[in-house]
C-alpha cells in the first residue's frame, strides 16, 4: 500500500427548483456549486452538448471542460518547474488544450484524447526544440492527473 501524499476537497451543491413531474420527466436545472476547500466557488453545469438549454448553463463550466483544465494545468506546473530547474527564465505560458470525446469499447461516451498546446515565451534564452520537447515528455512523466488517467495526452509544440 502507498503512502498518501495529502488528500484533496472539493464539494458539489445542487438544489431542485423542480416540481416532483418535472424532476421525473427530467425537465430540471442541473446548474450546481463547486466548493474548493480554499474557498473557491465554481457556477457549474453539464455541457450543452450533452443536457440541453434550459436544463444547462453554457456560461458555467462543465466537468468535461474542467477535466481538460485539470490536465492542461497540472502539465503547465511540472513543466514551469522544470524548465526554471533547467535554468530557463519564462515569461508567459498559454496553452488552448481541446478534449475529444469518443465511445469507448462499451459504446460508453469519454474524453479519449487531451491535445494540449502550450505556447512559451521566454526571457532572453530559450531552450532548444528538442530540450523543449524533454522538457515537454518530462512534465507529462511528472503531472499528477496525466499519470491518473487513462487518456491519452499529446503536446503539440511548435
């Protein structure tokens, strides 16, 4: 059994504003809260392509887009510290990661696929293509939720 390296917190609020026929016939909001423990709330909804307006909030995030960010954050952290071990100074990081949706072997709906597409600016020298591209696989090795998760993750550098 593996040590545990610390636990983390999140809580889910939803509320029906629903009648009992209109909850069963599945004519209800399933706009909730995330609640982080640092005191963070999130407005939070399914996806529009998935639950349809009125019973979604595309203005609110939804689980498959904070999947995305949860991975596309966690790779941009690994990889800021290792290129600040490495000696590199950065100056910014954006990255516009894309999750794909496919059915699975059970015709199950999942994000399949993670293509995250960092862009780095650095302040006076930068690592070369290929450092960059270790430095890219070796963030992957080291992000948390990437090892936690059986979709595949790509980086696409340029």
């Amino acid at each position: 059994m593996m040590a545990s390296m610390g636990e983390h917190q999140a809580s889910i609020e939803w509320q029906s504003a629903a009648n009992a026929s209109d909850f069963v016939t599945g004519h209800y909001s399933r706009e909730h809260m995330w609640i982080f423990d640092g005191g963070v709330t999130v407005p939070a909804s399914p996806s529009p392509s998935i639950v349809p307006v009125p019973w979604s909030n595309p203005a609110y995030v939804d689980p498959e887009e904070a999947f995305v960010a949860a991975v596309a954050s966690c790779h941009m952290l690994a990889f800021l510290y290792l290129v600040a071990k490495a000696g590199f100074v950065v100056t910014s990081y954006r990255d516009t990661a894309v999750g794909v949706m496919a059915k699975n072997e059970r015709g199950a709906p999942w994000i399949s696929k993670v293509t995250l597409t960092p862009r780095v600016a650095y302040a006076d020298r930068a690592p070369s293509a290929a450092e960059q591209t270790a430095l890219h696989h070796a963030a992957h090795d080291g992000c948390f939720i990437a090892s936690s998760i059986k979709t595949e993750v790509v980086v696409a550098t340029s």
